[in-house]
C-alpha cells in the first residue's frame, strides 16, 4: 500500500497566500496519482477559522484530489487537525467540518484499519494539543502485539500527531514531551507542526515539513515536498514540489553608516537578480555596530523583482566608545578631535554645544 503524507499546507496564510494555495495543492494532486490514501498531518488551514473564500479553495482541491485517488479504499483522505486548527472542546474545528461533509476522515482518538490481499494497516491519531498535556496523552495511544490469529497478514501500524518534542528544538523543558515518550507498537510515526523535512529514530520518525513558507527561518531555504510511504517494501520518499526561492545572507559591519549598509545590501541584491528566480524571497541579517551618525530605521529596501525582509541586528556604537577610539589616535590632536566631532553630533544627541565641550573635557581627565 502506498501512503502520502502532506502536513502544514497553511492554507489562508496572509503574507504568501497565492504560494500556500499554489504549492499546497501541487502537493497534494500530486500525492494523488502516485499513493492509495492520503494523511493530513495539521494545520492544513493557517487559521482555525478560515474565510469563506479559503474555505471553498480547500474544497476545491480536496475534492480534486479525492476524485483522483484510486478506488482501493472507501474512505481515502484521513487528517487531524494542527496547531492552527485547535478550537475549545464542542466547537468544531475546520477539519471536523470537512468531514461532515464527506471530504476527509478525522482519525484524531481513533484507530482506522485498512486491508488488502497482503497487509493490514492501522492508523491511530491525535490532534495538536497543548504541549504540557502530550506526555500524559501519548500514553492512551499505545498499541499491543497482535494476536497469533491475526498474523495470516502482515500488520503495518502508524501514529500520526502534530506537536512540537524536545528534540526538534533542542532544549530541555520540562513541559515538553520526548521523542521517548512516544507510544510504543507503531511502525511508523509521522509528525506535522515541524516546518523542514527531518527524520529520527533511524527513518522510523518522519517529519515532511510544511509547503509554503511562514517563519522566514534559516532552515526553510530547503526544498520543500511531502513523504510516500510504501507500506510493502517498508520505504518512504521525500518528493519534491516547486516552491519560491528563499534565500538568507547573513551581512556584518563595523562602525557603518546607512549608506554603506544600503549599497552593500544592494550589492547582494544584484547577484541574486542574476540568477532569474521567480520573485525570491531575500531575508537579509544585518549585524555588527552601527556608526553615531547612521540611522538604523532609514534602512530599507524596495524591489519589485524580490521580496526583501530585513532583520536588524544592529548596535549603535556608543558616543563615549567613539571618542576612546578617538584618544589613542597618537598622531592627531585628540582634544581637537574630540571636540570638532561632538560639535558635528550636538544637535543629534540633543545637547548644546557647551554641553559637548564640557563632557569631552570630563572625559578626558578619566
């Protein structure tokens, strides 16, 4: 049995809309004609109350793919609910709500089998939940050995869920749950909530990532797809679909103004535009200090051809480490120095020019 598993499509996402709907169903087309089922792995939806507009796009889709896949199974399209989905108890969420309508089956606190002349499949789900409640939750969800009778076939068994566990951050918080903490008996897990495609346990944790960017990461500027699982043969490939370029460059300045900042900004810009991408998305991180003079808000950037976002990690060098630089210039006239720069940067610093002189002289005598 073939296996899709497309996980945080983000559909509605504001800031790439066209892209979530784009590479989202690309995904899920695809998964369409080459699997036999279909798992939604959360957050499907950007918000866990979606526009009518976005509402009826994912329809649209669904229903595209659904007319798509095989008829091997009655039910073909199965889903838990993300992070961004999550509603109060006895409020339905939008994956509950295309089940009502016969688009997808919720397997959240169920255990689904499916059969064919060769295997059996067991699928069991749990939503995305708060995090300090996963530890206790993961427990409910444990699978026992089949029983002697049972084994005429061969019994694959997956757990699907869509939370975030210590490794995947690399922290050590006591509210999250571990990689340890898994239910045991399952073949497989997969995972949603996760944005880049990862895998532990030796293959046996699968993370496909999402299809649109969102978080503007570092770890995003990699390809993006979701996960075939082959059930009989025990593989399982990541497929790639086209998404728009991301890009981040990491940019360092000493002591630099806004117009230094900005030409090399533009500089960078340029050799990207070489490469004709399709409108990339440029996350640009500035860092190092900051010249007295310069003006961290003025730096900005506007493209037509790129969508530039730029992280400012810049520190504005203090004025009294600018003048210490000034005092061990042996070969200029450090009080004539001093005092012809506090004088260009008084009305700046809002103080009078008295006021400069007589903080230079007080510096001076430290």
């Amino acid at each position: 049995m073939k296996i899709a598993f497309v996980s945080d499509t983000h559909f509605g996402y504001e800031r790439f809309e066209e892209d979530a709907f784009r590479q989202g169903k690309e995904a899920l087309i695809d998964a369409s004609k080459v699997a036999d089922i279909i798992i939604l792995g959360g957050d499907i939806f950007d918000k866990r109350e979606p526009t009518l507009e976005t509402m009826a796009k994912v329809i649209e889709i669904l229903k595209e793919a659904k007319n798509s896949l095989p008829e091997k199974f009655e039910k073909k399209i199965f889903a838990i609910a993300g992070t961004h989905e999550y509603s109060a108890k006895n409020v339905m969420n939008p994956i509950e709500f295309l089940e009502k309508i016969g688009l997808v089956e919720s397997i959240h606190n169920k255990r689904v089998v499916l059969e064919d002349l060769e295997q059996k499949i067991v699928i069991r789900g749990m939503k995305g939940i708060p995090e300090e409640l996963v530890k206790k939750a993961f427990e409910k969800f444990e699978e026992v050995k089949e029983k002697e009778k049972d084994k005429e076939k061969d019994i694959y068994k997956i757990f699907v869920f869509h939370q975030t566990l210590k490794e995947f951050i690399g922290v050590q918080d006591e509210n999250l749950a571990s990689i340890e903490d898994l239910p045991e008996g399952y073949d497989l897990y997969l995972c949603g909530h996760i944005h880049c495609y990862r895998q532990y346990l030796g293959g046996k944790l699968q993370i496909p990532g999402s299809t649109v960017i969102t978080q503007l990461k570092d770890e995003e500027q990699a390809e993006k797809g979701y996960l075939l699982i082959d059930t009989k043969t025990k593989t399982i490939e990541f497929r790639k679909i086209n998404t728009r370029k991301f890009i981040v460059l990491d940019l360092w300045f000493k002591e630099a103004t806004t117009k230094e900042i900005k030409e090399a900004i533009e500089k960078e810009l340029e050799k990207i535009a070489k490469e004709n991408y399709q409108k990339p998305i440029v996350k640009i991180k500035l860092n190092g200090t900051l010249s007295p003079q310069a003006i961290e808000a003025a730096i900005e950037i506007n493209r037509e051809d790129m969508i530039v976002e730029i992280d400012k990690n810049l520190e504005a060098i203090s004025l009294f480490e600018k003048l210490n630089n000034l005092k061990y210039k042996k070969d200029q006239n450090i009080e004539e120095l001093g005092i012809k720069f506090l004088f260009e940067n008084a009305s700046k610093l809002n103080i009078s020019k008295e006021k400069a002189e007589e903080l230079f002289k007080k510096f001076l005598k430290e």
